[in-house]
C-alpha cells in the first residue's frame, strides 16, 4: 500500500540482551533489521534511527540525540525527514513482521481527516497490549504532540502517542513477537521454520537449529552469520581443497576467540580467510 512512509526505531541499549546489536541479530539467516525493512517495503519512504549499516534495501538515516536517548528521542530525530501524511512507526526487532499488517493499520487509519477519524491506529499483541511501535500514525498528529512535550530524552513514548486518539486492531499470533531477550532471540529461530515473512538468502532452517543446538550444548551466545561462514567454506573447498572448509573454520573461530571473541571478531576473521582462498582462485599467480 502506498501513501506512506515509514520510521523503524533501531538503536537503544539493549540491555537484557547484555548490549547485543540487536537489529543485527540473524532469525533464518536475515538480520532483525532487514526483516522489518522487508515488511515495510511499501512504504514510499523509510527512515531508520540508529547507528548506520548495511541493509538490503535504501534508506534514510538518521540518529537520535543524544545517541542512546530513547524513542521520543528516536521520533523527534526522524519525524523531520517524513514527507507522507501518514507514517507507520516500527521496532527493529519484529522478526515476523508482515506487509499484510502494516497494509491493516494504514487502511484502518484511512487517508481522509474526518471530525471522528482516529490520529493512529496501534496493533495489540496476543497478550492484549498495545504495541506503539507497531502502529500508524498520522503525521502531523504526531509532530503536534511531540511539539508539545517538550525535551525528547528519556521520555517515554506513551507520554507521545498515548493522549492521541486510536484505533486498535489484533496483530495476530506472532506479527507483534519482538526480541528483548536471548530467550525471545532462541524462540525467534526455533520458530522461523514455520515462517516466511523475510527473504532468506538460501533455505537454511535446519542449519539454524542446528546451531542453536550447538551453541546451547557449548554454552555460548553468539549471532553466526550463516550465510556469511557458507560462503567462505564454499570459496576455501572451490579454490584450495575441500577438507579446507572445515579446517578453516576452525581457524576462523580460533583466531576470532584470540581476538577477544564476539560477532565482530568472527565477521573480521571471516572476512579475511574468504580473502585468502579467493587469491587462491585458478586465475591466481603461482606462489614464488
């Protein structure tokens, strides 16, 4: 559905996820944040709040200020760069996010400003809250009461969105589960199978669960990039042989473990064993 624009809020701390980028975290192989880019794809414009990264799609970036200070802070930074009438407010981390959702809440919210039409219309989840950062909002509706709030840092949302008249409408099941916890991230993946919200590069359901399974019987919490470590396996057993792939993954993790660990040492080490067995290729000059 066309007509409006989207703001999809991905920064914050998150600190029941010890401080995981948690837009960055993979459910079936796609980031949190590509996900949702994916279901706001009708969106005419999207904004995102938060620090800049690679996305499947083009956005518009902005940043809260300060950095950190929250979602009135978040919509105060991005309501500027909206041009629709009515925009459709989103968490980063709503892994089964669907189209046919935000298509309900924008046609529920209607494009005409009627004396009884409602300012946002706000799903609710199966819990029976009200999700306002799965909602529609029209535009101008929510710069008058931002306008009217006064410093945007630290404040809470409700103190936004709440006063405004709303309609609300069943997300059904599973389209308003979003991720605040490890435990919501482990569901997010045991689940995925089952779903087909978000492009994924390549089936890869059951390797997730796989490696969930391992990570679990390890005791370790980390965001594999599975396609990312397929592909460099690929390329090692293509241009050297095949036992290099699982040899070097295994130096892969080892190096990202001396490193000092986490997703940003893995990505590195990953990055730079592809590089290698790609000079390696058949049009590679010959070692001296």
């Amino acid at each position: 559905m066309s007509g409006h624009d989207a703001i999809v809020l991905a920064g914050g701390a998150a600190r029941r996820l010890a401080g995981a980028d948690k837009p960055g975290l993979l459910v079936a192989g796609v980031p949190l944040l590509d996900r949702v880019l994916a279901a706001a794809a009708g969106a005419e414009r999207t904004i995102v709040v938060g620090p800049r990264r690679p996305t499947r799609r083009e956005v518009v970036w902005v940043r809260e200020d300060p950095p950190g200070g929250g979602p009135v802070a978040a919509l105060a930074a991005a309501l500027p760069a909206v041009r629709a009438d009515t925009v459709v407010l989103l968490a980063a981390d709503l892994p089964f996010l669907s189209a046919a959702l935000l298509d309900r809440l924008v046609a529920a919210l209607g494009p005409d400003r009627e004396p009884d039409a409602p300012a946002g219309v706000v799903a609710v989840d199966a819990d029976g809250r009200d999700q306002y950062l799965l909602a529609a909002y029209r535009t101008a509706e929510l710069r008058a009461a931002l306008a009217g709030l006064g410093e945007p840092a630290g404040a809470a949302l409700r103190r936004v969105v709440g006063p405004l008249a709303t309609r609300r409408i069943q997300a059904g099941p599973d389209a308003a589960f979003d991720c605040d916890t490890w435990a919501d991230v482990r569901d997010a993946r045991a689940r995925s199978g089952r779903m087909d919200t978000a492009p994924k590069r390549r089936d890869m359901t059951g390797l997730d669960e796989w490696t969930e399974a391992v990570k679990q019987e390890l005791g370790i919490e980390l965001d594999v990039d599975i396609a990312a470590l397929l592909d460099m396996t690929r390329v090692a057993a293509h241009n050297v042989q095949r036992p290099a792939a699982p040899l070097t993954s295994f130096l892969v993790g080892y190096a990202a473990a001396m490193r000092g660990g986490g997703a940003d040492a893995v990505a590195e080490a990953l990055r730079q064993a592809r590089e290698l067995a790609e000079r390696r290729g058949p049009d590679a000059e010959p070692d001296a």
